[in-house]
C-alpha cells in the first residue's frame, strides 16, 4: 500500500503565486534561470536555483549555494511571500497544455515507501547530482520541489477530485508564458482527507515519473535524520517528502531526441551504408514526413535531409521490455556501434532535446554546424515505463520527456 499524508505547506500569496512559481530546477541551466529571474524577486528560482544570485563563476555545488538558497527560503517567508496553512491540507493541482488536462494530488510521500520499493523508480541516479539535492534539502530543511509520482489510475480517486474542482473555487488560477494553464485547490476537510489517504493504502505501488534525484536524495535525507536522531519516533517530518500523485492514464510524455557531434569520422555515403544493416532508410522531404508515426520507427537529419529509419525485423529483442524500447533500439543498434556512443550518460559527443522544441530545433542545430546529425524518436509510452519499473528494471538514459512540467514553489515542505 502507498501512505500519504497531508501537511501544513508553506505556499505563495495569492496574488504572488504567478511570480512566485518557477520550472524546476534541473530544467533550466544557470545561465538560463538567471535570465529566467531576472526582474523578478519574487521567483522561485532565487531558492531552487540560488547560484543566479552569486557570481557567475562560482562552482554550484559550493556551500555558499546552498546557504543562499536556504536564505532565500527564510527571506521569502518572513516578508510574507510564503504563507503556511493553518491545518494540514492535501492539494489538488490541476494543468492545461494545449487540449491535454492532468490532475493531480499534491501530498507528502512516504519515505520508507521509497526505500522498500514500493515507490519504483525506472532510472538510475548520480551521486553528484544526489549529493547536491541532499544538501538543499538539508541545508534549506525543505522539499522546495514535488516528486512527480504517477499511479494506476483509480476511479474513486479521480471521482473525488473532480468533484472537489467542480464544487470548489480554486486558490490560484494562472498561465505561465508557456500558454501552460496552472490551478491550485487547497482540501482542508478532513473527512475527504480520510477518504484519499484510505484510497492509497489500496493503490499497491507508486511510481516515479520525473524528479528520480530528488526522491532518492529525500529519502536519503529521511534516513539519515532518522539514524542520528536517538528519539527517533517514525512520524517527523522528514519522514516523508513532498510529491505530486498522477493517474497514470492522464500523464503525457513527450518525444526525447539526440543529436551528436559527429558521424565518428566516416563520410555520409559509409555511415549510410553502416546503418542500413539494422534500419530501412527512406529519404523524406521534410520533418513533417519524417516525423516518428509509430514505435520502431526513426527520423533522422543530415545537413540537408531528412530520412525515415525503420528498425528491421529481428535486430532487436521483441518480448524484453528495455531492449524494445525505442531509445534502446537506437543506441544499441546505431549510436553505440556505428557512431561510438557507448555511454550516454557520460559522452559528451551526444546531446538530448526535449520533443517540447520540436523537430525544427533539430534541424537547426545540425544546420548551424553544431551537430553533424539528429535522431528523432517516437515516445516511450507510461505503460512501458511502469512494466519496467515492475520487473526491476532500468530504462536507458533520457528516455521520457513529460509535459506540462510541474511548477517549484506553488507549495513547500518543510522538514521540521
């Protein structure tokens, strides 16, 4: 079963939430949340991102990030930016993109659901990167951004929550500059309180949809306060950390495509030649007709030309679930063997765009001379993401891109 818990958040003033709300934090670069925040005291990104307010050249891992953020945080609440309920609330956030709607419940995690499996996760972490947000956490003594968590969807779950959003005015109503429509509803009612943390304890699994570095770093943080405390108890509140519950079936993940530097030295004519062995290649005019329709199925751009690459049949392990994914078929059966890509994770030859830019973005980039070709992949489906999760396994790097993004700093956690 997954417990949940409601909590007394720290959230912006109303007429602040707008200003306040901020893309997370491992969304935009340094330099692109300082230009992001600029003019703007009141963004979220003065905490989630506390480097945009030292010198540009200074290593963002330094203590002195973190001490900023953390003085960030407290400067925020003092003036009165932040405001914390009276009671322990649960919170509905609702986002619209386009004609795609998504809601989802805004709650505290439980951390030994993370440390036990029953949270899974279907990729793996850096220490680097967990090290950094186990020292916001600590040193900010906040989840200051939710875990997008998504679940099997339930009916009685779903039924609840639109009832509350048809029968309850909204706390903040906003667009973000993305045309991405942001709503906020805040339950204080006990009694449905009740009813949605009981819902859960039925739900047998959660799953981590996005933000992999900060459940895991939250969790690490839970078990070291936990190991240090002698009064340890279970029920602080660094036992559980902040996450935002989606039906499974209302998540959207979007494209996530490559690019690579070059085409490891051989001429266009060979590299073709190389990768019609695993691929039928079929030039296309245009990104439109090259355009991924189906799974299986590529597009890919040389200076001046789109292709449509087919996976041929027998070049991949159909009934595996990692090595059929697309991005598996991909770096298995090109990138890796024909362009020398062995680690991804590391290479610094290759590069991952978001399908929220676009195809154009791709071909931009190699046009430009920036990178000598561009992958374009068909998405990984939330179906394929949790049977990997349930057999144990790891998707490759940069596999789901999900969109809308949630926003940081519409509601905090604090850890005591």
């Amino acid at each position: 079963m997954i417990k949940i818990k409601a909590f007394k958040g720290w959230r912006p003033r109303p007429d602040l939430a707008a200003q306040i709300a901020a893309l997370p934090y491992d969304v935009l670069s340094s330099e692109e949340a300082r230009v992001a925040a600029a003019g703007n005291p009141y963004s979220f990104l003065h905490v989630s991102k506390s480097e945009i307010d030292l010198p540009p050249e200074i290593n963002p891992y330094d203590e002195s990030v973190y001490l900023k953020a953390a003085a960030n945080l407290r400067q925020m609440q003092t003036a009165g930016w932040l405001i914390q309920e009276n009671s322990d609330a649960l919170y509905i956030y609702r986002q619209i993109m386009d004609n795609h709607v998504q809601y989802g419940l805004v709650a505290c995690a439980y951390v030994p659901d993370y440390l036990e499996g029953r949270i899974k996760i279907h990729e793996l972490t850096r220490e680097v990167k967990e090290c950094d947000r186990i020292n916001h956490v600590n040193y900010t003594n906040a989840n200051t951004g939710p875990v997008f968590l998504t679940y099997r969807a339930q009916a009685e779950i779903d039924a609840h929550i639109k009832h509350y959003t048809m029968t309850h005015e909204p706390l903040y109503d906003f667009t973000t500059t993305d045309n991405i429509r942001h709503t906020l509803w805040v339950i204080t009612d006990r009694d449905l309180i009740h009813k949605l943390v009981t819902f859960f304890e039925q739900i047998p699994c959660a799953y981590v949809a996005d933000g992999h570095h900060r459940a895991k770093s939250a969790a690490m943080v839970g078990k070291m306060r936990a190991t240090v405390n002698p009064h340890h108890r279970g029920d602080e509140e660094y036992n559980w950390f902040l996450a935002a519950f989606f039906p499974h079936d209302q998540l959207q993940i979007l494209d996530y495509n490559r690019l690579v530097k070059d085409i490891n030295g051989l001429s266009p004519d060979v590299f073709l030649a190389q990768i019609s062995e695993k691929f039928e290649i079929t030039p296309v005019i245009g990104s439109d007709q090259a355009h991924p329709r189906s799974a299986r199925e590529f597009g890919m751009y040389l200076p001046g030309q789109w292709y449509r690459l087919v996976a041929r049949v027998g070049t991949f392990t159909a009934d595996d679930p990692v090595a059929s994914l697309d991005v598996s078929i991909l770096q298995n059966n090109l990138l890796a063997p024909v362009l020398g890509i062995a680690d991804p994770r590391r290479d610094e030859r290759i590069d991952f765009v978001g399908g929220i830019r676009g195809l154009t973005e791709l071909q931009k980039r190699v046009d430009s001379g920036e990178m000598a070709v561009a992958f374009a992949l068909y998405p990984t489906s939330v179906e394929q993401l949790m049977e990997i999760a349930d057999a144990g396994k790891i998707m490759p790097p940069k596999s789901t891109w999900f969109e809308p993004k949630l926003r940081s700093g519409l509601v905090i956690h604090m850890l005591e």
